[in-house]
C-alpha cells in the first residue's frame, strides 16, 4: 500500500450487511419479493410487462434503506481516496452508502436506487425530489414514465462507467474485492483484469468465493472491522 501508485476497489453487498442492508446470497439474510426470486423481479422484462410491480418492490427496498447508515468500511474507503495517485472505487451496491460516507466519484456499476430514469428522455431524477405517491413517477424533462435507475438482470452495464472501472482496474497495484461472491459479470471480472495486469489482489470476505483462488490475500471477516486495521 505505501508503494501503490493506483488503487482499485471493487464493492458488493456485503460491505453494506454491517449497515443492516440485507446482502442477496451470502450472510446477512436473502431479499426475496412476494415469493419472486430477486432475479426475476429485478429483470429487464418485468419493467416491460409490470413497471408498478418493479416499482413496489424497489419502494420496499428504498424503505429498508431509508434507515441504514455508512459503517467503518465505507468510512475506511472513503479515507482512502486522497491517498495514492489513482483511487478507483466501483460498486456493485445501488444504496448511495460510499457517496454518503464521502467518497466521491464512486462508479455505481448497477445504478443506484435513489434515482429514476426516463424511459422516454433518458433523463435521470433525484427520487428524494419527487412526490412518492407518483408511481410510475413522471419525468419533469418531457413528462415521460420513469423506471428505478438501476442495472436491471438481462440488461447492460451504463458504458461510461464501465469504461472507468476497467481502466482504473487495468491501472492498479493493488486491488481489493469486498463484500461479494464475485458471481454476477462483468463486475467479478474486474479483479481478473487487474490481476492480469500484475496487481496485489487483497480479498475481503468472511467467506471464499470463486475469486479467492486468484487472490495473494485473503482475510477473512466482516469489512467493518478488517478495513480498518489496514494501516499504511
Ligand atoms: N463484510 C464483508 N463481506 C461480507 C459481509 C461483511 N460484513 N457480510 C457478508 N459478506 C459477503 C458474503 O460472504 C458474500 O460473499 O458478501 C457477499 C455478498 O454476496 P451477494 O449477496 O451475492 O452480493 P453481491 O456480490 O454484491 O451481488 C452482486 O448481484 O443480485 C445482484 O445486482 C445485484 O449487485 C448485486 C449483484
């Protein structure tokens, strides 16, 4: 770390399971919706067949979040981002938790939750600024339906920001992976990029995942309590 021109960190749920936010497959408690996977609900299609059902399940999730605050590991990230040349930080995380503890330019890889997309205009709108009773809400641009902002199973990571991600990965010497099963792509193939380009992969999960192998460390427990103690 005190050698490290570029840092890269990659962020999954997990990160957020010590700020109460429910993660989607490992500890911390599975979401599922009216019996519906979370993969089918959070599908491309459903926006298409049931856009008020999408909504609901997203004004749900907006209301487990409404309460959940940043914690040490997103408080140790943001600390870090003044510390090397290159600090490239991506999540997978649509709750705003890294933005909120003031890490700035977080590539949200998967959108984020508190925003609405018009699926008209493209315009994108700060939910926290509209009427919540408006479902679909209207886009205040050109008065189209609006959908949650969020990276949809079936449908492609927003471009810009993954151009970003790759870069910063392909121009790190050290990469962290924290908080996630490292199952959902493109995302989990971040780290591969950055190892192929020479860099110290550090994995941070109180379980192996399939990355781990790759990893020239592993340490195993919640992000909360690891990231601190990582002192440079
Ligand atoms: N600290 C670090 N890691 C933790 C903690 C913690 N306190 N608690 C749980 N974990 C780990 C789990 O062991 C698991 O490996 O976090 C991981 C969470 O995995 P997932 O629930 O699969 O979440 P994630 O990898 O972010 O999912 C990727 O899948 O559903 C889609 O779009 C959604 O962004 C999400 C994507």
């Amino acid at each position: 770390m005190r050698s490290a021109r570029g840092v890269f960190v990659l962020t999954g749920a997990g990160v957020s399971a010590e700020s109460g936010v429910p993660t989607f497959r490992g500890g911390g408690g599975a979401a599922v919706w009216k019996g519906l996977p979370f993969d089918v609900i959070s599908s491309a299609s459903m926006v298409r067949s049931n856009l008020p059902e999408v909504w609901e399940w997203f004004d749900y999730r907006r209301g487990v979040l409404e309460s959940c605050r940043p914690n040490r590991a997103h408080e140790t990230l943001a600390g870090w981002q003044n510390r090397f040349e290159r600090f490239t930080l991506a999540t997978q995380n649509i709750d705003g938790l890294h933005a909120e503890a003031g890490s700035r330019g977080v590539l949200e890889l998967h959108g984020n939750v508190w925003r609405a997309l018009c699926l008209n205009c493209d315009g994108r709108e700060d939910l926290r600024r509209k009427p919540s009773d408006v479902r679909p809400p209207v886009c205040d641009e050109c008065g189209g339906r609006m959908r949650p902002d969020v990276v949809l199973f079936g449908e492609m990571l927003p471009a810009g920001v993954w151009d970003e991600a790759a870069d910063g990965s392909a121009a790190s010497d050290v990469c962290f992976i924290v908080g996630t099963s490292a199952l959902v792509h493109p995302a989990a193939s971040l780290p591969l990029a950055a190892k192929h380009a020479g860099a110290f992969l550090v994995e941070v999960n109180p379980e192996p995942t399939p990355l781990s192998n790759v990893c020239d460390l592993a340490l195993r427990g919640p992000a909360g309590e690891v990231l601190p103690q990582i002192e440079f």
